[in-house]
C-alpha cells in the first residue's frame, strides 16, 4: 500500500500521459455544440486518442466485482449525471446542458486523467443555476490543486474544497474521490474531496494523484443506475466536476494536465 514517488524518467513518461490526455480533452472541446450524440464524443475521443499514440483507459475498465467492464472510451455526464456517464446514440446534446467529459489516456505505460465540464451553446443559453455550480465545481478543482505541495496533508486538499463549495451554497459528493494515477489509471492513495486541515496522509515531492472534486447543486447524496456505472445526483439536481492530474513538487505542484 505504498505511495510510489516516481523518478526523473517516469515523471517525463507521466507527463507525455498527461499532455496527451489534455489534448484530447482540448479537441473534444473544440467541437462539442448542441444537436451532437453524447456518442459522438466517444468517436472522437477514440480517434483523437490513438492520433497521438494512446489508448483510451477506461474502455473495458473493470470496477466493483459484480459490475460491468465500462463499455466506451470516455465518460459523458450531463446535467443530473455527477460522473461515470455512458456514451449514447440517442443522447443529443441541447443548449443549456452541461456535460462532463473525462478523459483518461494510457501512452507508453503511464495514465494521464482529466476533465471539464462544458456548458452547451456558450453561457449565454445556461441557466444561472448551471453557470453557478460549474463555476463553483472550476473553482473548487482549483483551490484543492492550490493546496498542494510537500509537506501539505490530503486533508488540507479536501477542506479548501469543501469550504468553498459550502460558502457558494454547493456540497460535495463523498462517494467518490481523487485517486493516485501512474501505471494504473486508478493508484493509492484515495483522495478525499473534503476533509479537516492539517489531517490525513502527508504529501511527498514525487507523488502523482487526480483532484476531481464533484459539485452538487443540491444535496450530496447519489444513486447508481442500474446500468451499474451511471451515477446520478439523488434529488436530481445539477452536478459538475474538473479534474487534473498534478505532481506534487517542493514548493507546490505541477499540473500535468494543464496545456
Ligand atoms: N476517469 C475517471 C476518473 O476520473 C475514471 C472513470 S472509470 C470508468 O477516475 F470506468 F468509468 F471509466
Ligand atoms: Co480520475
Ligand atoms: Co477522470
């Protein structure tokens, strides 16, 4: 159960996985607009992928025993949908929607992970309920990235997190968190998105993990679909989430994700 620090040689590997996966991101990102399939996103995600030598790591991606391996490329979740979202022929994108798309790209045995969330036909067609809790889920992602660096505790992560999603009147999904990433998409440790200030694991130059913190409009609690992946928030409000993988260095972090 060790936290692996990477060496000079695997850290230049992780950041290859994780500009690749950004990129993805990026192209994904350039070409959403309303009247697409959520499926339509798959393709380019496949396609993008392979362009720059990668594979996409959560196709066949197993879970829970007793769940099904994840049957796309990349995950879709849109509005009520907090995260795990399939992609879907019959899901056409409106303006106004808000859809999460993460990425997660395998390059020469390292994994890099991201996400954004995209609001459908620009702000100007959101409500200002979607304009608040992608800003909020933006700006959370951000705070905890901002509390990285040697010597900081996961919890320290967690508790900017939270605080700012409280004082924007959001909450914080419990049920799922940051995970360390390397030679597996999914590594020790997990990482809580709340947490108390100066608890939990100490952070050491070297680690790698996601911070992906998930926001709900309304209360934190969520349900699975019986799909076995799909999670939706319980009162069916709206939920965002962004994530990067980030490097924990000296004096703060680098974000491998970032373009
Ligand atoms: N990329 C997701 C994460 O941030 C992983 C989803 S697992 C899948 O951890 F199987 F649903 F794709
Ligand atoms: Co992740
Ligand atoms: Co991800």
């Amino acid at each position: 159960m060790g936290i692996t620090l990477f060496s000079a040689g695997e850290i230049a590997r992780l950041r290859r996985a994780g500009r690749a996966a950004a990129e993805t991101l990026a192209f994904v990102g350039d070409k959403i607009r309303p009247g697409i399939a959520t499926k339509q996103i798959d393709l380019w995600v496949r396609e993008d992928t392979k362009r720059r030598g990668g594979k996409p790591s959560q196709l066949g991606y197993r879970g829970p025993p007793g769940t099904p391996p994840f049957p796309a490329a990349v995950c879709t979740s849109r509005n009520e949908v907090v995260c795990h979202g399939i992609p879907n022929a019959q899901e056409i994108l409106l303006p106004g929607d808000i859809v999460n798309v993460d990425v997660t790209t395998e390059l020469d045995g390292f994994h890099g992970d991201t996400s954004a969330t995209f609001v459908l036909g620009g702000v100007a067609a959101a409500s200002a309920e979607a304009r608040h809790v992608v800003d909020v889920a933006r700006r959370c992602r951000d705070a905890g990235v901002a509390a990285v660096r040697d010597g900081a505790r996961l919890g320290d992560i967690g508790a900017a997190i939270a605080e700012l999603a409280r004082a924007e009147g959001c909450s914080v999904v419990r049920d799922f968190g940051g995970h360390g990433i390397g030679r597996r998409m999914h590594e020790d440790p997990h990482v809580p998105h709340h947490g108390v200030r100066g608890a939990g694991m100490r952070l050491k130059a070297g680690m790698c993990f996601t911070i992906e913190p998930m926001i709900n409009l309304g209360r934190a609690e969520i349900d699975v679909l019986p799909d076995g992946w799909t999670v939706v928030t319980a009162d069916g409000r709206l939920s965002a989430q962004f994530e990067h993988t980030v490097l924990v260095t000296k004096d703060g972090c680098e974000i491998l994700t970032l373009l």
